[in-house]
C-alpha cells in the first residue's frame, strides 16, 4: 500500500496542480469580466440619471428627488440609488438602503472638487458592495451635487464559487479515475505477482512443495524471483539446522535458562512474536514526592516478577498501563519505551487510563468484584453495573493496543491476570489467526462462589476465546472446568482437560509459577549487608522477615498476632529476635484497604508497645515501595521468612527468599493455603487462622539445628532452581505449539 501510495501521489501532486493554476486563470478572467459589465451598467445608470437629477437639485424639489431613487429600487442587482447636494449632504436616497446614510464617504469630496466620476469597491455592514459616483455639473460647469449608484456584488462571488465548485468535481473524479486506474495497473502488474510468490515462499520454507516459483517473465520482477528462490532454499535448509542444534542444545541441557528457552521457542515455534498484556507495568517512572526526582523503579508484583524474565529472554512487547505519575515523560511518540531501562530487551508500551476509568475498572470491578469473589477471605465481593460498563471499555482499549501491535503473520497474545477477562475474544474477533493464552494469578473459586457473579456468562464467554488458560495448580484448573461445565453450554473433556465450545477449544492446563533464579552479579554484597544491619540495628538478632503488598489475604495481622503469641510464650526470645514486615501500600482508594492499614498499624504499635525494652521493639514495620534491590538484603539477612497468606495462587515471596539464601542458611514458614506449599514440602506449613500453632512453628524455625535449615533449603533451592520461571514458560510454550495453531486463516479487516 505504501508503495502504490508513492507510485499514485506525484501523479496526483501534478494534476492538482495544473488544475489549480488553471483554475485561478479562469477565475480570474471570470471576475474581471463580470466587474467590466459591473461599471459598465453603473455608468449607464448614472449617466441616465444626470438631466433629471440636474433638475431636481436645481429646482431643490424633494419630492421628485424621492420619486427618481425609488424607480430604481426593484433593479436587477441594484442595492440603491444616493443623490448628493454640492455638500456632499444627502437629497435622497433608496428606501432599502437608508443605512448608507450614516456611513463615512470621504471620496464624494474629491468627486465634486474634481468634477471626475469615482468608482470603487465600498464595505457595507457585513458585505462589500460597488460604487459609482457621477458628479452632477451646471451648464457653466460648476458642480450642483453627485449621484451615487450601488450594486450588489454577491453575484460575483457566487459565480466565481460554482467555478470552483465545477473545477473541484471535475479534480475529484479525475482523482478517483487516476487511483483506480494505478490500483488496477499496480495490482495486475506488481501486487498480484508479488502475492503469489510470497505464497509459494511461505510454502516453500514450510516444506509444502519443491517446486519451482509461479513467475515465469524474464523482467526484472522475475529475476528477482529467481534469486528468493535460492535464499528460500538457504533458510530453509538453516531453519532445520536451527531447530536440530536448538533440540541437541535442550537435550544437553537440565537446568532451564533464558539461553535454553530461547533455543526452546526456536526449535518448538520458529520466529514469532510475543505481546504480553497485565495491568501492572514492569517498569514505572516515579516524582520522588521530596526532592521532584523522577526514578525508574520496579513495582511490588508476582505477575512482574515472574513474566519479566520471559521477555527478557525472548523479546517482544509488554502492553500494561502507565500509572507512574512520570510515565509520560520518558515514552515515544507511540507511548512505548525499551526496557529494562540499563539494557533494554523488549519494549513496553503504556496504556493511558483516565482516573475514571483506574477508579472504576481497577479498583472497582477488579478488586472491589473479583479480587474477593476469587480470594477465600471472607469479604464481600461488590459489583455495580458503572464499574461493570468501564471495565468492558477498558479491555476494549487494551484490545485496540494489542491489534495495532500485532504483525500481520503468527504472533502470541499472553494475558495475565483477572483485569482482562473480555480481552481474548475481542482479539479473538478481529484476530482469529493469533494464539492467545491468559495466566490466571489468583484461585479460582468454585461454581456456587463464582455464580455469586452478576456477569458470570460475559467474563467465561471472554476467558474461552482463549486457547490455552493456565493456573497455578490443578484444583484451580478442576474449579475452572466445572464452572464452565455448571455456567455455560458447552462441552468438558476431561481427558484432555479442555472445554470445548462450537469450534472453539480452550485448553486449562496447571502451570506453577516461579522466578529465576539471581546471577552473580545481583548477590548483596557485605557492605550492603553492613549498611542494613546498622541501619535497622539486627546485629546479632534472630531476623524474620515478609515481604507483601498491604492486603488483606496475606495475613499481615494473622502474623503479627502469632509473633505476639511467640513472645508470650518464650519471653528468653525479647531483645533477640525481630520481625522485619515490608510493606508496599496498596489500592489505598478502597476503603477495606486504607482500614487494614490502620488495623496493622495499631497492631504493630500495641505488640511493639507490649514487648519494648529500652530501645527494642520486636517489630520494624517498612510501609512504603521498595524496588528489588532494596528488598534483597532483607532476605540476605533473614534467619527465616514468614509466608501467611489467607489465600493464594502461588505467593512468589517464598520463592524468592529460598532463591536468595545462597548460604542455605533460613527457614521457609508458608501457608498451607498457598499454591507454593504443594512444591515446598520441606518449608514448615502453618495455618495463618490458628495462632497458638503459628506461634509455635515460628519457635520451631527458631530452634532448628542448622544442619537441618541447610537440607531443607537445599531440597527447596532445587525445585526453584529446575522449576524455574523459564521451565514455567516453556511449558506453556509446549501446551501451545501442540495446538495445531499455525493457522492459515487471514486476519480480518
């Protein structure tokens, strides 16, 4: 299209031009002639005019004065008729154009001093009328007065407009004659040979036949074809070549590593691209709110934690939405940015949300609906048709973002989370060739709890556009599958845990989440390690510590309940041990989450209260962000994490403390309501509700001989280090290269 564009356009460029240059010329003569007649009528008129006019100023006789300026009232274009005293005072004047009396006319002066007709162009009100003043003389030739004739000039106008007018159709369809003339030429000649070889090409390197290219013309075009010929041969005897070292190179290989996904990605799917969607960005640019600094810093999040490194690996574009309140200021002009931002790897494109629609879709439908029907907690979930009608706008203008990404060849969608459930069947809709999975964060509840929701048809119709869902463990996936099965019409096969809807299947598969492992170089160093010790005063201390978002179904307060307790329990313990809680604020606008704040507040300061000594207090209570190097030296230091979650899909919290000791060194306590504790079987598993028990499994850790923290963290380290997040990914690239989905299908228009 850009190229018959740049073919057609200077042919246009020259015909408007020469239409345009003949155009003035014509209407420029048009004008000049009409204006000729225009003076030559006035003249006339006023020269028919002088006799009578002589008499009626000579004899001062107003009535026939009146009479003779009247006649000409109901001429043809003519505004009006003015007789003038040698004073330049008027005698008469036409009825309809009185108003002309008060206008300032300082030429009727020079027309009787000099006794020489004047005619001009005048501006009346609004509109430009034409003059023509006849001085009116005795017969000694001494001046009695003037008479002044006033014509209409619209008509001028309105001709030199249909002119145009007529020069403008005539361009237009002379315009229209060209383009469809150059389309048929260009496609007969350029586009349709070009099709047909990209066709045989993509064949061709797809191994669907050897034979030769569809061009037979021995011009330019086909020597052309001639030589992609020899290239497609080339790759794809290299494209086998690849896919074999890259199966050698994943044979050869246990561990999973960004090299070996590459290598995975390349020998299971060929070169695609990868957009991956989530509401959170991996990236954001902040105003520190003291010095006006803005920073680049990495959000509190599981989904940023674990997809980040996929993307590292592979490339491709992030779409997720700009909420730094510096975003703005650091993207292109198609709002995209390279990130991450010291060596970038992959792009990330912001989507702009006005408060609104953050307030509505995000913190409303999202988290005030979703978030709590999926999370066994025990608070209500609240849905309103308002947040309910922005949601759906806000998936749509995701889904714009994503189409106008996406390449015209294969491509894969990766939705995350519980933000874009409509997502995969608006692009599904305007897509049907792209493959599209979503990764499901958060539990997924039962039928009874999902029914709950008022829009239960909409978001499962949006979900199994999909084709592949993925959860962090199968009692989610078999929630799922019966929901489906209770909810909607549709067909469950639970031999290949799919559901199956028209010609539509949707595969659910578990896929647990994990990070990758830290390299050397992000290894705390001691003089950081120094630096925190001082800095929070824990040398020599027994150091626990959690790292969470400040929400409700992690079991912040439960914790703090059951340090409480420890201490009350073992008194010997005070002034030895302490509890760091890292804290990063979150959806403050929700009114249960600015009262938990204060809930774990008042906590932390009466269990801080009650168990101070001089200037101890068991509890350090970090609120605010903190990017991932500020958090590594806390699980450095740590003697032992505390995972407490009410409920969670996975909570990459553990995983990333186990990563972290690589002393081996710390104890792991995790939630038995996790999907983490189905892996870490050598953490010590607590029941956050049960407080005597949490008191005593923090004991427990306490007293642990090191030699049994080393095993258990040993044994936890390995499945983080062979269960990594690249293992996670390939997995799931596994699932879809099985789906037969390198379509043919055309995208639609």
């Amino acid at each position: 299209m850009r190229r018959m564009f740049i073919f057609i356009l200077p042919i246009l460029i020259i015909v408007a031009t020469g239409f345009t240059i003949f155009g003035i010329v014509q209407v420029r003569a048009e004008e000049e002639k009409l204006m000729d007649e225009l003076k030559r009528k006035a003249k006339a008129v006023a020269e028919s005019m002088e006799l009578s006019v002589q008499s009626v100023l000579t004899t001062q006789n107003k009535r026939n004065a009146d009479y003779l300026v009247e006649r000409f009232q109901t001429r043809d274009r003519l505004q009006g008729c003015a007789i003038y005293d040698a004073e330049g005072e008027i005698v008469a004047i036409t009825a309809r154009f009185s108003d002309w009396e008060s206008k300032d006319k300082p030429y009727l002066a020079d027309v009787i001093k000099n006794k020489v007709p004047r005619s001009g162009m005048e501006q009346f009100k609004d509109y430009t009328v034409y003059s023509y003043v006849l001085p009116v003389l005795k017969e000694d030739g001494t001046a009695l007065g003037s008479v002044e004739i006033i014509y209409d000039t619209s008509y001028v106008l309105s001709r030199l407009t249909e002119i145009w007018k007529s020069i403008s159709v005539t361009l237009i369809a002379l315009f229209f004659f060209i383009v469809l003339s150059s389309v048929i030429i260009f496609r007969q000649m350029f586009l349709l040979p070009v099709l047909r070889l990209t066709d045989w090409f993509k064949g061709f390197l797809k191994g669907e036949g050897d034979h030769r290219h569809p061009l037979r013309d021995e011009d330019e075009l086909g020597k052309l074809a001639n030589e992609v010929e020899q290239v497609a041969l080339s790759l794809r005897v290299a494209r086998r070549s690849i896919v074999q070292d890259a199966q050698k190179q994943l044979n050869i290989e246990d561990v999973w590593t960004e090299d070996k996904l590459r290598s995975y990605v390349q020998a299971k799917l060929g070169v695609r691209t990868m957009l991956v969607v989530s509401n959170r960005e991996p990236y954001m640019h902040m105003a520190d709110a003291v010095t006006g600094k803005e920073r680049c810093i990495r959000p509190a999040s599981g989904v940023v934690t674990a997809i980040g490194p996929l993307l590292h690996a592979l490339g491709g574009t992030w779409i997720a939405h700009g909420a730094g309140d510096a975003d703005r200021k650091f993207v292109n002009s198609k709002d995209k940015i390279g990130v991450p931002p010291e060596d970038n790897r992959y792009i990330l494109r912001r989507v702009w949300l006005t408060k609104e629609e953050e307030e509505e879709y995000y913190y409303g439908f999202s988290n005030e609906g979703l978030w709590p029907l999926c999370h066994i907690t025990h608070t209500r979930p609240i849905f309103n048709e308002k947040d309910w009608d922005t949601y759906q706008k806000v998936n749509q203008k995701f889904a714009d973002a994503v189409i106008q990404e996406l390449p015209s060849g294969p491509a894969f969608v990766f939705i995350q989370d519980y933000h874009f459930t409509l997502l995969p069947a608006m692009i599904k809709a305007k897509r049907p060739d792209v493959v599209v999975a979503l990764f499901w964060h958060i539990p997924w509840p039962n039928p009874e709890v999902f029914s709950v929701c008022p829009y239960q048809k909409q978001i499962l119709n949006g979900m199994l556009a999909c084709d592949l869902i993925g959860f962090h463990v199968q009692y989610h996936c078999n929630n799922f599958l019966d929901t489906a099965n209770r909810l909607l019409e549709c067909r469950v096969n639970t031999e290949k845990f799919s559901i199956v809807r028209g010609k539509q299947e949707t595969l659910v598969r578990a896929f647990p989440i994990s990070i990758a492992l830290p390299s050397a170089e992000e290894t705390v160093s001691e003089e950081v390690l120094v630096k925190v010790r001082e800095e929070y005063k824990l040398e020599g201390k027994i150091v626990a510590v959690g790292v969470d978002r400040v929400d409700y179904t992690k079991g912040i307060g439960e914790r703090i309940l059951a340090i409480d307790r420890f201490l009350e329990k073992h008194p010997d313990y005070k002034k030895k041990f302490v509890f760091v809680q890292i804290g990063a604020p979150s959806r403050t606008h929700i009114k249960r989450y600015h009262d938990l704040g204060g809930e774990i507040d008042e906590l932390v300061e009466k269990v801080n209260w009650k168990h101070s000594d001089g200037d101890y207090k068991p509890i350090i209570y970090i609120k605010r962000h903190l990017a991932t190097e500020e958090i590594a030296p806390f699980y450095a230091l740590a003697d032992m994490c505390i995972v407490s979650s009410l409920h969670d899909g996975m909570n990459l919290v553990a995983k990333e403390y186990v990563a972290a000791k690589q002393d081996g060194k710390g104890v792991l306590l995790l939630s038995c309501f996790t999907g983490a504790i189905r892996e870490f079987t050598d953490a010590i598993a607590i029941n956050p509700y049960a407080t005597e028990e949490f008191a005593d499994a923090i004991y427990t850790a306490v007293v642990m001989p090191d030699e049994e923290k080393r095993h258990r963290m040993a044994a936890m380290r390995k499945i983080v280090q062979e269960n990594n997040v690249y293992r996670w990914a390939g997995s799931i690239v596994t699932e879809l290269s099985g789906l037969g989905k390198h379509n043919h299908e055309k995208p639609s228009a």
